[in-house]
C-alpha cells in the first residue's frame, strides 16, 4: 500500500523504526486508532489506509501542519490535533501508538530545535516513554491494544518496572538490530481477566 510522503527539516523523517512500527502493528478495519507525536503523518495515514478511525497529534505546530499536507495527498481523513502526549484527546482507543523520543541524552546533545522533541528521551532514554506508560490505561480501550518503539540504549529494566505498576503485559511484535542498538516494537495490554494484577508480565 503506497504512501507518499512530503518531509521538512525540522520534523522527524521516517527512518528505520518507523518502517519497523508498520510492519508490527496490527489494526482492523473500524478500529479507533490514536497516535502520539505523529510527525509526518506517515502511521496516521497507514491506519487511516487500512480503515481505521484516526487520531494523531504532535506537541509540535509545524509537524501537524506538514501531516496535514501528507494526509490530504493520500487523500485520508485524519483528525490532527496540537498537544503534548494525550493532552488533546478524549475517551478511550482500540490502537494506541508511540514512537517516542527514546535516545539517552545529555544537555550538550540538544540541538534546540523542533527535532528535540522527536530524540530526546531523557538521560536514561526512558522518560516519555514511562510518562505515555503511567498514563495509557485512561485512554485505552478495554481489550485494546498499543504499539511502542522501545531501544535497547535505554534502560529498560525502568520501562519493564513502570508496566508492572500499571498492571500491563507485553510482547514483542517485531525487532531490528544494528551495528550500535536494537530497536523493537511492543504490543501492550492488559493481562487476561483471571491473571489478575499480578499477571503483568515483563517486556
């Protein structure tokens, strides 16, 4: 299914891990789908392609703006919104995805610029992504299911504790090694109804 897609230089471009993202995630058609930190559209737009009701929204004016074009050349309805993280939404999502800013980063990696908010995960890699973990049970639907790109450079025993916390189970739907990391896509749940809250599992 062909995408066409414009790209700037202050928005983050569709590299490895998003190739990665599509691939690993699986959506059916009529699914409420929701995407943090969209960027150019590209997820949104896949989901939208294959029938899915689309929410996407990025902290960043110009990201939105750029995913808007992209959306209209595709010729897709999706419903963009400005905000950091769930800020700009309501309710409850079958599909919830995040490809969030996940490399170790130290103050003199800053570049200062838009792309800030698409890199730079913390000292540790792991603090948007904990901060999407602590807050996904209030948005996601109760079998739903989210996506999200973890990196073998952050700390993931950090990652693993923040599911357990939340009662959240994961598997790996996809990974990709190379010469400096290994990046993956886990598929996020609630654990089955009689594993109880002690049924988290680690990732």
């Amino acid at each position: 299914m062909e995408i066409r897609i414009t790209t700037e230089e202050d928005v983050y471009e569709p590299a490895a891990d998003t190739e990665l993202l599509v691939k690993s995630i699986r959506l059916r058609q009529g699914e409420r789908v929701l995407e943090i930190g969209t960027g150019t559209g590209i997820i949104a737009i896949h989901c939208a392609k294959h029938g899915c009701r689309v929410t996407a929204t990025d902290i960043v004016a110009e990201a939105l703006e750029l995913a808007r074009e992209n959306a209209q050349q595709n010729t897709v309805e999706v419903d963009l919104r400005e905000g950091n993280m769930f800020e700009p939404v309501e309710g409850r999502f079958d599909v919830i995805i995040f490809n969030p800013p996940y490399l170790p980063t130290a103050p003199e990696d800053l570049t200062h610029s838009p792309l800030d908010k698409a890199l730079d995960g913390g000292p540790d890699g792991t603090a948007v992504t904990i901060q999407f973990i602590e807050q996904l049970n209030q948005y996601l639907a109760h079998e739903g299911r989210a996506y999200i790109v973890v990196s073998s450079l952050q700390e993931n025993g950090k990652i693993e504790d923040a599911m357990h916390r939340q009662h959240l189970v994961a598997r790996r739907r996809g990974s990709e090694k190379f010469d400096f990391e290994t990046i993956s896509v886990l598929e996020v749940r609630r654990p089955p109804r009689e594993a109880g809250p002690g049924g988290a599992g680690a990732v």
